[in-house]
C-alpha cells in the first residue's frame, strides 16, 4: 500500500473514531478503533521501513502525519472521558459488591446466598 492511500485510511479511521465517540455508539466505536489501530500500525510499519524500504514522506504527507498525530491526544482524551462516564454510569447501576464472585463462591460449591437482588438506591 502507498504511503497516500495509508495517509487517507488514518484520516478516515480517525474521523469514523471520532464520530462514534461524538454519538456515544460503542457498537460503531469498537470496530472503527481496531480499525484505526490497524491502519495506523500500518503507517507506522510503513515509516519505520518494516514493509521492505523506508518510505519518506513528501513535505505535504509530513504536514498529514504531524495533523494525525494532533488529533490522537485529542481523541484519546475523549475516550478517557467517556470511559469515566461508563463507569460511573456501570456504578449507579449496579452497587459495588465486595468480596462477591460472579459464578459462585469461588471454591467450586454452590452458593449458599442464593441470588443478589439490586435495587435502587432510596
């Protein structure tokens, strides 16, 4: 693959990560990161020589890269925030349980408590 068509997968990835963020839709956000992480592994691959020669970049792909490389930080804060956001939403609902093992009680017996019931808090 060219070093243009790369450019333009990254910058496509990156719009797709973006707008899945912006919509909040993990079923589109999922796909379109392994997909960035994919083409941009691709880039960097491709920049280091590891697909056979090194490719050096025109002064106009190199104004392409520094731009891409603006917007991660950017989209990786966005993430960060909409993690927190997930988990804080997970908390409210669904209270913190100590010392509880999902399937059982870890020791390969039944659980003697029976099901956890949550309700709202109030």
């Amino acid at each position: 693959m060219s070093l243009e068509a790369t450019l333009s997968t990254v910058e496509t990835q990156l719009q797709d990560v973006q707008e899945a963020l912006l919509a909040t839709d993990p079923l589109a956000l999922e796909p379109a990161a392994t997909q960035l992480r994919s083409a941009a592994m691709t880039l960097s691959q491709a920049l280091a020589g590891q697909a056979g020669t090194p490719l050096s970049p025109t002064d106009e792909q190199a104004r392409r890269i520094r731009a891409i490389a603006a917007r991660l930080p950017t989209l990786r804060d966005q993430l960060a925030r909409l993690l927190a956001l997930t988990e804080r939403q997970a908390a409210s609902l669904l209270p913190p349980a100590q010392g509880v093992v999902t399937y059982g009680n870890g020791t390969g017996q039944g659980s003697a408590r029976g099901a956890r019931i949550y309700r709202a808090p109030g």
